[in-house]
C-alpha cells in the first residue's frame, strides 16, 4: 500500500499490527497436502458441541431470513436465572472480543491511558492502539498479574484497566483478596474491565467470581465467553455485566444484530446443558495431569495453569519446534507477539490429541 493510503487511517491504525489467530487446519493442510491434523492452539472445547446447543442451533437457522432479537430477551432471562444479574446489566457481544472493543469505542479517547499486564490477553493492546489511546503494560510477576503494580501505575490519565482471570497465554490466576485491594486503590472514574472467558474451569473459591463483584463496584464490567467451556466459539457469543448506566452507555453503540439467531438460541439452550459443561470441566482436568505428567518426563517447563491450555518454556526459540511440529499436522501456538519467543501454548484437548502432541513434541526436540 502506499503511504499516502496508510496516512488516511487513524494514527493508532497506522501502527497497528493485527490480531494473528491460530493458523486454520484447512490452511495447513492445503498447504503440506496432508489430511488428519489436529489443531490445539485456540483454546476451542475438544469434546465439539453440545448435542443441546447444536439442535437450537439448527432450529434457529429456519428463521434466517429474520433480524436476530436485538434485545436479548430470552438469552438475557436465562442468564439472570443461572447468574443472578439483571437483564438491564447485561450486554450481549458477538464473542467477548466483540465487547472488550465496544468497551474501548465508549470510554476511549486519544491520549486516555490503557493499563493491562505484561503477558496478558493480545486485544487489549490492540483496542487500546485502535482507539488512539496509550495502552501500558505493566510488568507481570512469575508471568501472573502484578495488581499491586497495576494499582501504582494509576494516573489521572488512566481510564481503562484490563485484567484477565484466567489469564490467556499463561494460565495464572489472581485472588479476591487481590483483587478487592486493587478495587480500593481505583478511583471510580476509572473502569475495570474482568475478562473472565476460563473461569468456567476454576474450582476455588479465593478466585473471584466477577458475575458476584458487579453490584459491589459502579466501575467494574465482567466479560464472559460462550466460547471455551460452553463450545461455541464458531457461533460467536459472549456477554458483558456491569451496572445499568455503564450497560446503558455500551448499548449506544453497540450493533442491535451483532448477536445472531442460531448464537442466540445455541447459548440459551447450552446453559441447560449441565452435563456437558461437567464433561468439558472433567476431560480438560485429565488432560490437565496427562500434558504436565508428558512435559515432566520431556523435562519441559510449563506454566501452571488454571485454564484449558497450558504454555511450555523450551528455553530456546520456539519457531523450530512449531514448525516441525506443523509438519507432524500439530498445530500449536506460537507465542512470540506475547515477547515469549521461547513459550508454546498448547490447548488441552482429548486424551488421543494430548498424546498426539506429546509425541510430535517428542519426536521434534529429540528426546
Ligand atoms: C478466548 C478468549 C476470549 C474469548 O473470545 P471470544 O471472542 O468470546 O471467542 C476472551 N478473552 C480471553 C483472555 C480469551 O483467551
């Protein structure tokens, strides 16, 4: 492109280097000519749908040719019976990357100071970049959330926090205790945003449930995801709660369809779906012990981890290993856009795609 196209976009875009998601099964094998790969770089739910969520779905898809209900009505009631928030704090996005960029689009202004950690969630910088805002990030301790240091990098430029619990591409989880300190250290002119897409597979309760803190702090909205624990990352679903007015406020501008007919349906009928939520939550805690006993023997460093992926240090560049591993038709994700050229996450998938990994690491670093 030439620069003087460049120069039309706005001066955060200019600079911008987009998200990269992990590299499509269809792309690699159209690429090697091979067939039967296996894909755990991001964090999809191994076990495919839910029978449940995939005959809403496919009920739904006979009204196509309709608008989707732009308020949300049922899935909105269903959320409010299984969480106990109000339908008038919630905010439905197509995917919760939708919102944490809505989040961005309402509140951001060129100049206005983004903070997030090291090592956290790619987007946030990105939204901050897009929104001409300055995004910081704030050093991590042990690859976790330093939210002591988050809380003394606050100036009265700050108006954004994003903070991830679990965190994504490390796994590491903070506590409520942690976090109700960081809460009374932020002003309440400044929003927090929890983006809380794992924490479907926490069992622990020193970490906070954010679904619980709305209606204790006006400056805090929770991000969930239907796309992790519940399978639906290909229909797009995600929710944010937060107080009425900030709810209000992110509905101005949020698109009335962005949530489609089949997500709507699919994330309705999914919430009844309780054994399935328990399989996901059991096959990915199995598959938990089967990576890290696999790393252990490989002697390979991992990150413990609270989610359904776990990040292994080979202490050397990484790019060698994924691309060998590319060959073998495993695909994993590279993580050198964190600064963690080093790092791998892998996604916890079956207990045969686990072992699958395992050897294609094995085989690849020689061991
Ligand atoms: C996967 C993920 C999301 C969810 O993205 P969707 O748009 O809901 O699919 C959000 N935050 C983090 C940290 C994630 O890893």
């Amino acid at each position: 492109m030439s620069k003087s196209q460049i120069s039309l976009a706005v001066p955060g875009v200019q600079n911008l280097h987009p998200y990269q998601p992990g590299k499509p099964i269809e792309e690699l094998e159209r690429e090697l000519g091979i067939l039967g790969s296996l894909k755990l770089a991001s964090n999809e739910n191994p076990l495919g749908p839910s029978p449940i969520a995939l005959n809403a779905a496919m009920q739904a898809l006979s009204e196509m040719a309709l608008y989707p209900d732009a308020t949300a009505y049922r899935l909105k009631l269903r959320l409010e019976q299984e969480y106990r928030i109000k339908p008038s704090g919630i905010t439905v996005g197509n995917g919760s990357n939708d919102l944490l960029d809505l989040i961005g689009r309402v509140f951001l202004q060129p100049g206005d100071e983004v903070i997030f950690s090291e090592f956290a969630f790619i987007v946030y910088p990105i939204v901050a970049q897009a929104c001409c805002a300055l995004g910081t990030a704030v050093p991590a301790k042990d690859y976790a959330h330093d939210l002591e240091a988050i809380a003394a990098q606050i100036s009265p430029k700050t108006k954004l926090i994003y903070l991830a619990n679990p965190n994504n591409p490390t796994g590491t989880a903070f506590s409520q205790t942690e976090f109700e300190r960081l809460m009374s250290a932020v002003p309440e002119t400044v929003l927090v945003v929890l983006d809380e897409a794992y924490t479907e597979y926490i069992d622990d309760d020193s970490v906070p449930d954010g679904l619980d803190l709305v209606g204790r702090y006006t400056n805090l909205i929770v991000t969930r995801t239907f796309s992790k624990a519940w399978g639906l990352a290909g229909l797009r679903m995600g929710f944010a709660a937060a107080s009425e007015q900030l709810t209000d406020l992110l509905n101005r501008v949020r698109q009335p369809f962005n949530a489609n007919v089949a997500a709507l349906a699919a994330a309705t009928a999914v919430l009844d779906d309780k054994n399935y939520l328990k399989r996901s939550i059991e096959t990915n805690a199995q598959g938990m012990r089967q990576l890290e006993a696999g790393f252990k023997q490989l002697e390979i460093a991992y990150i413990p981890s609270r989610a359904n992926f776990l990040t292994v240090d080979l202490e050397r560049s990484a790019k060698p290993t994924y691309e060998a591993m590319l060959r073998e038709g495993v695909i994993v994700r590279p993580l050198g856009i964190y600064n963690m050229p080093n790092h791998l996450r892998v996604s916890i998938g079956t207990q045969a795609e686990n072992d699958r990994v395992l050897d294609a690491l094995q085989r690849t670093m020689g061991r």
